[in-house]
C-alpha cells in the first residue's frame, strides 16, 4: 500500500540458541529516527510478533515535520514491529 511504513526491529541476542540453551536475554529499550518524511500526521502501531491474540500493543498518534523518534513502547526482550 501506498503511504505506509513497515519495520521490523529485532533485538539480536534473541536467537535459537539463546532459546534452546535456556540463556536468559537481557532487555533493550531504545529510540528509533526516521528521517525524510513528509510533514503530517501519523498513527503509530506498535506490534507483538509472538502475540497470537491481540498482537497491536499500543497505538499512537504523532505529528513530525520530516524527522519522527519512535521510542519503543517497552524494554525488549524478543522483536517488535511497527506499522506507520
């Protein structure tokens, strides 16, 4: 579709390995910049990719000229996605 964005962001210490060896996986928080957009509005949705119900976390609306710093939602200990 036109107009959206779509990201993926993996945290990369959450591996098969980690997994199968019952390793614990420290958590991340972080900011993401995206940088060259065009200036409006946008509705964020913030997605548990393990979540086999209600996988839309949280949802926001922010406003940016041409630089957008999504902040994730909470500290990470798997993957993220986000749909703008």
């Amino acid at each position: 579709m036109h107009g959206l964005i779509h990201l993926l962001i993996q945290h990369t210490s959450h591996t098969c390995v980690h997994l199968v060896n019952q390793q614990s996986i420290p958590a991340v928080s972080g900011i993401i910049t995206l940088r060259d957009l065009k200036a409006g509005t946008y509705q964020v949705d913030w997605w548990d990719t393990y979540a086999t119900t209600a996988p839309v976390l949280n949802t926001e609306t922010m406003s940016v000229t041409d630089t957008m710093k999504l902040e994730l939602p909470q500290p990470l200990a798997t993957d993220i996605a986000v749909k703008i």
